[in-house]
C-alpha cells in the first residue's frame, strides 16, 4: 500500500524521483480509473467501462487491462505496450490527498515507499534555494486537471444516469477447450436509447461535448478482441470468443 505524504519544502528539500520509471506497479491490476477527457485516446488501446464501486458504492469509469482478476495485458517486464497509459496511473508516485493544515483541501503527495522515490535519485522537487523545481511545478498543474477531469466524469456520469443511457452488461468468454467464464457488474452506454434522444437533448449534447465521451465509450469495446488476442500470445488456455450480454432487469 503506497505511503502517500503532503510534500512540504520543510520535510522533503532534499527528495528526488528516479529519471526512469515504469508502470509495473499496476502489474496486478485487470482495471484501472479513467477520466472521460481520457476516453478517445484511451479507446485506441483497451475497452473502456464504468462500474460501480463495491466500496463506495458509486459509479465509476474504468479502463480494461485484462479479462480477469490479476492479468494485466499491456504490461510486459516494465514496458507499457498500449498507445496511451491513464493519467490516474501514470502519475505515480504522486497522488493528490488531504492536506492535513487545511480542512477539505487536497494537496500533492509522494509515495515515499516507492523504489522510484530517494535522496539518491535524479530529478529533485525542490531546488538548492528551497524554490520548486519544474518538476514539482509541472506535478502539481497536472495533478489539478487531473482532479478536475476526475470531477467532470462524476458529472458525465450522472447525465448518462439521469439520461437512462447506461447500460449492465456482462462479458462471456468462450474458452477453445469448452470453458466459459463471465465479467460481471460493468456497464456501457445503451446505444438503442440513443436514438430515442429528443432534438432537444441531442443539440445540449452537441454543444456540451457529450458525444465525444459517448462514441468513444462505444468505440472502445471492439478493444476486448485485443485483449483476447494478447492474452493467447501469453497463456495456453486459449480465448475462443467474447460476447458482450445486456443484463436483464
């Protein structure tokens, strides 16, 4: 579990972040979070859902790395294989959390356990006068559109709610040995409910930039054959097919 710290000159002048860092922390994760601002380019590489968090109990959306607990597709040895890598990820080993000093405010942290975090590293935060380095500048401006994109997919989510535009649906996977297991508890946008926009909201989504989110959500899901193509390079157990399923209600 990351050991996230409010970063302060007081504390951490002298901490640095290795030149070189990879993604081989989320080696274990079949999901990981996206934002909707991240929908079309992420729909290049992997599906992209919205599920709802066992946890919290609240939607979110999510990008696919792999079509079962544990099985990450795109990671091979350190190397990120897909076209683009999620910014919720990415980050690491920053992450926004609570400041401390002030109440309901969020503030940039470190992992101060990650192997990519030391004195002895290359890139420092803070320069020889106490000042923040680019770095540090650059840390904090992306972790603010990072939490602000995060804020918008909240908001995208709940108009496809309110909008009856999602969708549960869960993923067959046909095995070549005659096996079938199931992906359960995801959801899409309800591509027949669509068509049943009024002209009225049609033209607010228009102008809002609803669609663009929306048509990438959709686009995304052809990505899953990727993720069986890259799983059979991998296992021997053999994917023979994928059906997506609505749910019934």
């Amino acid at each position: 579990m990351a050991n996230l710290a409010p970063i302060r000159k007081e504390q951490h002048q002298n901490l640095k972040i290795a030149a070189k860092r990879s993604l081989k922390h989320i080696a274990g994760l079949h999901i990981v979070p996206i934002t909707a601002a991240e929908y079309a380019k992420g729909a290049m590489s992997f599906p992209v859902f919205i599920v709802n968090d066992p946890e919290t109990k609240r939607f979110r959306s999510v990008a696919m790395l792999g079509l079962e607990t544990g099985e990450n597709l795109f990671l091979d040895g350190d190397n990120w294989t897909a076209l683009y890598a999620p910014q919720s990820v990415g980050m690491a080993p920053f992450a926004l959390g609570l400041d401390p000093d002030k109440e309901k405010t969020l503030t940039a942290c470190v992992d101060l356990d990650s192997e990519f975090v030391g004195e002895d590293k290359e890139l420092p935060l803070f320069d020889e006068s106490g000042n923040e380095t680019d770095l540090m500048k650059n840390v904090q401006e992306t972790l603010g559109r990072l939490y602000e994109n995060e804020v918008m997919t909240e908001k995208f989510i709940k108009e496809m709610q309110d909008a009856d535009l999602l969708e549960e649906v869960e993923l067959v996977i046909a095995f070549a040995n005659g096996e079938k297991k199931k992906i359960v508890g995801v959801h899409t946008i309800k591509e027949p409910k669509l068509r049943e926009l009024t002209d009225e909201q049609v033209l607010d989504f228009h102008k809002r930039g609803l669609f663009i989110p929306i048509h990438s959500m959709l686009s995304s899901i052809g990505q899953i054959n990727r993720l069986a193509q890259l799983r059979n390079e991998r296992k021997e157990e053999k994917v023979a097919g994928v059906q997506i399923v609505p749910v019934e209600k």
